[in-house]
C-alpha cells in the first residue's frame, strides 16, 4: 500500500439501485447501503440506541482497520448478535433475516472492540453478500491488510465511469 494513499470503498446508492433493477437477488445491496447511510449521517436512529455515537470508517480522519484472526472476527459477530437482540427479541424467529452490523465484522473497530455499532436484520442470504461480492474482493484487489486503515464512501450518485 502506498504510504500517501488512504484506500476507501466507494458503494454508491446509484450501483446498488441499478444491480436491484436486474433483480430481487440484489436487493441485499439496497438494504446494506441504507444501513451504512443511516449509521452516516443519523447515528442516533441506530441500534442499540445512545446519543453520542459517532462511527468510524467514513473518513480519512477516523479510518477502520482491517482485522483478519477469525477469533476476533468471530468474536466481533457474536457481540453483533447479542446487540440484535436488543433490537429484535428473538432474531432467529424472524424468518429470512439476519443480523448485519456496522462496522463490520472484518474490522477492528467491530462489535467487540467496545466503540459504538450500529446492527440491522437485513436478508439472511443477501446479509453475507456484500461481505462476500463486495467488501472481501476488494481487500484482495486493493491488497488490504491486516492493520490497514480504510474508510467507506458512502455517495448517492456514482461518478461517471470512462473504461
């Protein structure tokens, strides 16, 4: 990575919505993006609830970092999981969902580490695709590492592409 560069993760509402227009498949990336944007810019409509909550990873100044011991990650979603609660009394009964969290698993900054989090049901299929399809293929084609400092831009209209 280069020293000067802070690498982030442009998800624009304008992708996601185009993707879901091929499809209801690819509505997880939808719900993930409003869930990213209410932890953006209305932390306090979050859950678990508590005024305050200011998250990192959607700036250069606050940045997350990746974490890759699956003890840690594991660890980050069990706590997520415990906070759904919360949120949704018995989250298993609710059929089709599962318990997203922001941020996420894949960060130090997660659940476990004891700053803020936000959690969400979102579709149990689509939950792990954006893990899956978007954040884990760009760890590896931007080589993030472990430690490596990071953010999320969240946008509503993407940039105008020339490939």
């Amino acid at each position: 990575m280069f020293s000067r560069v802070t690498p982030f993760l442009q998800f624009a509402k304008s992708d996601a919505a185009a993707w879901y227009s091929k499809g209801d498949q690819y509505r997880w990336l939808v719900e993930s993006w409003e869930h990213f944007d209410i932890a953006k810019n209305h932390p306090d409509l979050t859950i678990p609830h508590y005024d305050g909550k200011n998250f990192p990873g959607f700036s250069k100044q606050k940045l997350l970092h990746r974490e890759v011991d699956d003890a840690k990650i594991t660890a980050h979603r069990k706590s997520s999981t415990t906070m759904c609660v919360l949120g949704w009394p018995d989250p298993d009964e609710v059929k089709g969902l599962s318990c997203d969290e922001y941020p996420f698993a894949s960060s130090q900054e997660g659940a476990n580490s004891g700053g803020p989090i936000s959690v969400d049901m979102i579709s149990a299929v689509d939950n792990s695709g954006f893990g899956f399809y978007v954040l884990g293929p760009w760890y590896e084609k931007e080589r993030i590492l472990h430690d490596d400092g990071w953010y999320l831009k969240i946008v509503e209209q993407a940039p105008p592409r020339d490939f």
